[in-house]
C-alpha cells in the first residue's frame, strides 16, 4: 500500500474519509472545501438531513458525482486521542474497500486542538496498514478489494512526510512479523527461519550469525538443546546485529522461538495445541523490530537473539526428572517439559550477558498464567529495575500497546527449589508468571533486564480496536518506540 500526503484540492481519491466529533460540528478547511465543491454535501446533506451525530465510530457513506464521502464518528472532542486515530483509521479502511473503485482513499481526521498534526498523520498512516492486513497466502480466492493508495490530506504535506515514513516502516515491521506468526509449523521450522532471517540481514545490511547444534554443544548451549532433542528439526540459534557508528547504548532483544509446542511428554490435549505454531512470536516480534531498525538507523547497537526449536514427544524427548546443566552452570531439574520457553531463554539470556549491553528486554509466549491475571489485551511486564519496567510502559503508551506491571520477589526462588538440582524449571500454580519470570532471573546480570509476557496479547480470537483476529505483532510498536526514541 501506498501512503503519502497530499494537499486537498490535490487529491485523487474517489473515497474520502473525514470524521466529525460528537459535541462540535465546525467544520476544518477540508470538510469546507467539500461542502463548497459539492453543494453543500457535508453541512446539508450529511450534518442536517442525514442527521450524522459524530458517536464514535458511527459511519456514513454519501456519494457525489465525484467522490464518496465516507463521514466517521469521532467521539466527544476532549476524549479523541491518537490510539483513537488509529482505531478509526483501521476500521474505516474497511469500508472504504467497499466503496472504492479507483483503490484510493483520502484521510482528512479532525484534530481537537491539543494533538500533534504529524502524530495524527503518523497514526492514520499505521492504522490504515493495520485495517488492511489481511494474510491469504494459502487461500485460492484473495481479497481483490484491497486499498493501494492513501492520501493523507493536510495543507502542509512537506510536514507530514517523515511521520508517514516512520508509520509505514512500523507497519511494514508489524505485518512481516504477522506472516511469519501465520504461518504453519510445517514452513516455519527452525532451518526456515533461521533463513529468513539471513535474507533479512543482508537485505538490509545487518549482520548476522547462526549457529546449528554441534556449535551449541560446544557452546554449552545445554537447556535449548534438550528442548528441541525431540524433533527431527534442528536446533538453531540466530544473532542479528545492528551497529551504528557510535552508539549511545546497546540493548539486546531477545524472542522465544518454539516453532511448535505440543508440550512434549507432558503433551498438551488437542485444544491447547491449536495455535502453539504461534509459540515463535516472540521471535517473529524481534525480528521484526530488526526490519525497522535497519531502516529508522537510531544510535543504537541492538543484537536480536532467538533460540529456534520444536518441542516435541518421542523417544529421544528430554523427561521429567532429567537434570540439565544451563549455559550459566546452574542445573535445572525438569518438572514439567510443557515448561520450555524459560529453559530456551535460560541459555539465550546468558548468551546476552556475554555481549556485554546496557539493557537486555525478552519477548515470550511463556505462560498461560499471564492471560488469567491480565487477559488478551495486556502484556505482563517484569524485570529487575522498576525505573527500567517504567519506561517500557511509558513506551507502549505512547506506541499504542498496554503493558503492565507484574512483580518478581526473592521468596518466589522457594517455589522452584529442587531436592536435586539448584531449581525445578516450574513452581506452583499460582503467581505463575511471576514464578516464571523469577526462573529466568537466575540467567541474567543485566542491571537492566525486561521480561514482556505476551502469551495473551500475540495471538486473539476476534478483532480488538485497530487489531485484526489472528495474530497481533504484539511488542514490535513498543519496542521500535523504546529503541528509537
């Protein structure tokens, strides 16, 4: 999709989306542009005959001899916001695949008087791209009604400009990320992503290294290995770097990669394995920051990590009651193998010690806990400094995404104590996510570590605001936003 601004008395869309707020009708140079050019279309025919009220998300189509005018509800003033934008940019999109014949649409959205025009831009622009995505690799019969260009309308589209870009590389990010978290266990196995992510980095000028089991062996890659020792795919282990020239600070960002998780012998029931292909969004997540980054260039080193495996039963499955000796020299005795995202970022976390950055954040699907306290649409996030945890959610404020705070105690260590090892790889059931977390904090020294639990927020059963069903790219915003800032 193509997305740029454009002077209004410019504009080549056939549909133009213009919202109206609840509580004040006035109308801004746009909307009187077209009521002037159209006999009045928008403050007679829309405003008094229609009777358009302006309630959020409330739709409208009325069509002149040139255009459609797709008329959009924007709430009561005070209230609209930029994540608004973005819901309304989304959902208008929609209809306006409908009403399109030349596959053009124009945005002209209302600001209340307290809202950046270019973060407006920016939020439009993304919206739009999140409103379009729609993934039909595998189906025979594809969504020929797609918009392929938005016009963003303003008076000064010189000014628009870098928000717009910044949008499209965002959602250029979001949406790669989607495609690979879609797509099945059968093509995204360890090896095929492992490649994809090659062709990433030397498309885009990172650097990039992979490493296969024998390397891990010799790398004491011990914990991921007994994973994946299950499967016939092969373990791999990627590193994706980027260096500006001199950086302020170096942040490595990690993503869980279970490419598939039956749960191993303690096997999950059949319900439960539906969307454990998604088991690798954490990893997809990453990766798609890396896409941005190369592109947006901030003056920081990032490395991006993922340990990539399936967990699997057979005769060669890792058991209940093993005891593995992690990266680190800690030993882990094996409760539970339905617990192998922590033991894949044990080794990946200590791996990130050795680069030695300022600031360590992993991504993971890890519990199912995290969904029971905090539901499909929050990211639990726990660390190791709460200035640190702070910033990230100011981050996913200001990218659009809601994370909160979980807490990590010293007693939680209790609930993993072994009677053999130096820890169990599970605890109780309760404060799972916490527990979880706690585990992973005996892998890392980062004085700046971040855990985000996106168990609950990667993949959704029905649309949520701007979000599509399916998988959501849940993470890439806040931490494009984190790195970029």
């Amino acid at each position: 999709m193509e997305i740029y601004a454009k002077l209004p008395q410019e504009t080549e869309a056939d549909v133009i989306v213009t919202g109206f707020f609840e509580d004040d009708k006035t109308l801004n140079d746009t909307q009187k542009g077209l009521d002037e050019k159209y006999d009045n279309a928008v403050s007679k025919n829309i405003l008094e005959i229609e009777n358009f009220k302006g309630k959020y998300l409330e739709t409208f189509a009325y069509p002149t001899q040139d255009v459609k005018i797709l008329a959009v509800g924007l709430g009561k003033k005070e209230e609209f916001n930029n994540d608004k934008v973005r819901e309304v940019a989304a959902k208008a999109i929609k209809q306006a695949e409908k009403l399109s014949k030349k596959k053009t649409v124009g945005f002209n959205i209302q600001n209340n008087g307290n809202m950046c025009c270019c973060k407006i831009a920016y939020n439009v622009a993304l919206g739009a791209i999140m409103g379009e995505y729609d993934f039909d690799k595998y189906k025979t019969k594809k969504n020929e009604e797609k918009i392929e260009r938005v016009e963003i309308l303003h008076c000064k589209p010189e000014k628009m400009t870098p928000s717009i870009e910044k949008a499209k590389i965002t959602g250029e990010a979001m949406n790669f990320t989607k495609n690979l978290i879609f797509e099945p266990a059968e093509y995204a196995t360890p090896t095929k992503i492992a490649e994809i992510a090659t062709n990433l980095a030397n498309e885009n000028g990172l650097e990039i290294k992979v490493f296969g089991r024998d390397e891990l062996k010799a790398m004491n890659f011990n914990a991921f290995l007994a994973v994946g020792q299950g499967s016939v795919q092969e373990q791999k282990f990627i590193h994706v770097k980027y260096v500006p020239e001199n950086p302020e600070k170096k942040i490595a960002i990690i993503g869980k990669g279970i490419t598939f998780d039956s749960g191993g012998l303690d096997i999950k029931p059949p319900a439960s394995m539906l969307t454990m292909k998604t088991d690798m969004s954490g990893c997809a997540c990453v990766l798609g920051v890396m896409k941005a980054i190369a592109k947006l260039k901030p003056n920081t080193e990032v490395h991006m990590l993922s340990a990539l495996c399936e967990n699997m039963p057979s005769g060669s499955s890792y058991k209940v009651g093993d005891v593995l000796t992690a990266k680190n020299g800690k030993t882990i005795e094996v409760d539970n193998t339905d617990a192998e995202g922590r033991l894949t970022l044990a080794d990946a976390l200590t791996y990130a010690d050795e680069l030695n950055v300022d600031e360590v954040i992993d991504v993971a699907t890890l519990t199912g806990a995290v969904i029971v306290a905090l539901g499909n649409t929050i990211t639990g996030v726990m660390g190791c400094d709460d200035e640190f945890i702070k910033e990230i959610i100011e981050d996913g404020k200001e990218a659009g995404e809601t994370l909160w705070q979980m807490p990590i105690l010293d007693d939680m260590q209790d609930n993993l104590k072994s009677d053999i090892a130096d820890m169990r790889n599970t605890g109780s059931r309760y404060a799972g996510a916490s527990t979880a977390a706690r585990f992973l904090s005996n892998f890392t020294k980062a004085k700046k570590w971040a855990h985000l639990d996106i168990a609950g927020t990667a993949f959704i059963d029905k649309p949520y605001k701007e979000l599509n069903k399916g998988a959501t790219a849940a993470m890439v915003r806040t931490l494009i936003q984190h790195i970029t800032k």
